[in-house]
C-alpha cells in the first residue's frame, strides 16, 4: 500500500499553477502535460493540478463544470507561521484572513491563483 496521499485541486490554469507551487511552497514537478494536467509532489503530498481541460474539469450529467475554490485545502504545517507569511507576502501572494491562533496553534489560509486554499499551520508548542 502506497504512503503518497494524493489531492486533486481545479485550476484556471496550469502552467500558472505549477510555477506557483513549486515557487513558493516548495512542490517537486513530476509531470506537466499542460493545458490539462501536471503534477508536483511535497513529502507524501502528490497534488493533481487539473485544468478545465483535463478529464477531472468535463461536465458532470446536470451540466455542472468542476471548478476551483471552495474550503476545502490542504494544510502544511510550517516551522515559523510568521516569517513564512511574510515571506510570501514579499512575494505578491494573496491571503484570505490574517494568521489566526488557538489551542492547537496558529493558521493562516494562502490563495492560489485560481482560489484554492493552502492552510499553513504552525502547531503550538507542548508544554
């Protein structure tokens, strides 16, 4: 049995999204067949960078079109939630909200180009 976890997002478009992941967030490229499709990987993570024209963006039986965006993300967990956040601030990329803090520890919600949501989470320190 496999320990790779693999995660599909929609993108916009792929190109766009294969610079950014393995730019910013430090991804390995394993294949890009754009427009339709590349992959990149990050530890166990292999996430599938889909387009519209790939087979995952085809029209469901009601017409509906796959699509990026939503809530659901996946979630890295970073050494310095702080200086990750300004780092890719520097960098021109957007956020949803601010670095939020509870018991567990710190998180903040990265926007991908086309939408998708990164968590980066930094957990709280045992006492």
């Amino acid at each position: 049995m496999s320990t790779t976890v693999n995660v599909r997002y929609m993108v916009n478009d792929v190109e766009e999204a294969l610079t950014w992941y393995t730019k910013h967030l430090g991804f390995t490229q394993l294949s890009n067949q754009a427009p339709a499709f590349a992959d990149v990987t990050r530890g166990a993570l292999r996430l599938l960078l889909s387009g519209p024209t790939s087979s995952a963006g085809r029209p469901m039986p009601d017409g509906e079109r796959p699509g990026p965006g939503g809530w659901n993300r996946i979630h890295l967990i970073v050494e310095d939630i702080a200086a990750e956040v300004a780092r890719l601030r520097a960098a021109g990329l957007s956020f949803r909200n601010d670095i939020v803090t509870g018991p567990g520890g710190s998180q903040i919600l990265l926007v991908d180009p086309s939408g998708n949501l990164v968590e980066l989470f930094q957990p709280a320190k045992a006492r």
